[in-house]
C-alpha cells in the first residue's frame, strides 16, 4: 500500500538530503521530519505541494482514494449523472502487465499520473504514445485510451 511515508523514504534512499527534498517539494525541511515520524501534514496546501511533487492526485495521497468529495460524486454541474471517471496513465511497460491484473488502478501507486475517461470497464488505462510509431494518426505524447475488456467494433482502433 502507498503511504506519503514510504514516499518520502524512496526519494531519499535516491540520494536526496532532507532539505533537498523539502526545497523541491517547496515545504519547510520539518514538515519531511513530521512525515517520516508519522505526523501527516495539517494544511491542504502543503498536500497539494506533495501531490504535484509525486505527481499524483491530492485526494489520492491524502485519503488514499481518487475522486471528488462525497456530495459531488458522480454528478456534474447541473446535477446529472457524471459519466467520467479517473484513469491511470500507464507506460508501455506497465501496460503489458494489465493483463494479468484485475484493473488498471493498482497502477496508481506507482505516481502514475490520472486523466478523466467515459469508458468502462475495470481495467481502461491511458497511455502516452511514445515517438511516430503511432503517426499520423496519433502524434508523440498524445494520451490515447485503451479498454481491453471492450470487444472491437468497426471504426475502433486497436493497440
């Protein structure tokens, strides 16, 4: 399981000091001491400096799951059902091993990155297409959608 603890001890097992770490995360070197004692940091803005730091959702590292908050789930602006949900953006290295998993969101404790998708389905990703080798249609860095669990139709792309 992903904690802000374990977090902060990968990046300085990768040879960061404390105070490097909290000058880029842009928090103050007390705060990385209160996390590595356990103590989670107390204001939304320090949580919002670590989210975009391990480039992860805020609500995932705080509470340990994605999404709005409770009153706004599912629904938009006018009150309809929302259709739209969050997806991890894998590699292409990860992407092989979604296969042999039950969904794409036991991805997200790597840091991967979410973007918001209508397709269903438990194991839908997202991916970055890496160089040409998807041109013309699809250009380098564009995020493209992959639902294996969806049966192929006419007109569907498949990767």
């Amino acid at each position: 399981m992903m904690s802000l603890q374990n977090l902060i001890q990968y990046q300085l097992s990768e040879g960061l000091t404390k105070q490097e770490l909290a000058h880029d995360i842009g928090v103050p070197t007390f705060t990385i001491h209160g996390i590595l004692k356990g103590r989670d940091p107390k204001t939304p803005d320090i949580w919002k400096k670590l989210a975009r730091y391990f480039h992860l959702d805020v609500n995932l590292l705080r509470f340990n799951k994605l999404g709005l908050v409770p009153s706004q789930r599912n629904t938009d602006v006018a009150g309809r059902q929302n259709r739209y949900r969050k997806v991890a953006i894998l590699s292409w290295t990860q992407a092989r091993d979604v296969v042999e998993h039950q969904d794409s969101f036991s991805f997200l404790v790597d840091g991967q990155e979410v973007v918001d998708t209508e397709l269903p389905g438990a194991r839908v990703f997202a991916m970055h297409v890496e160089d040409d080798s998807m041109e013309p249609l699809f250009h380098e860095q564009e995020i493209i959608f992959v639902a294996p669990d969806l049966p192929p139709q006419a007109g569907n792309y498949v990767v």
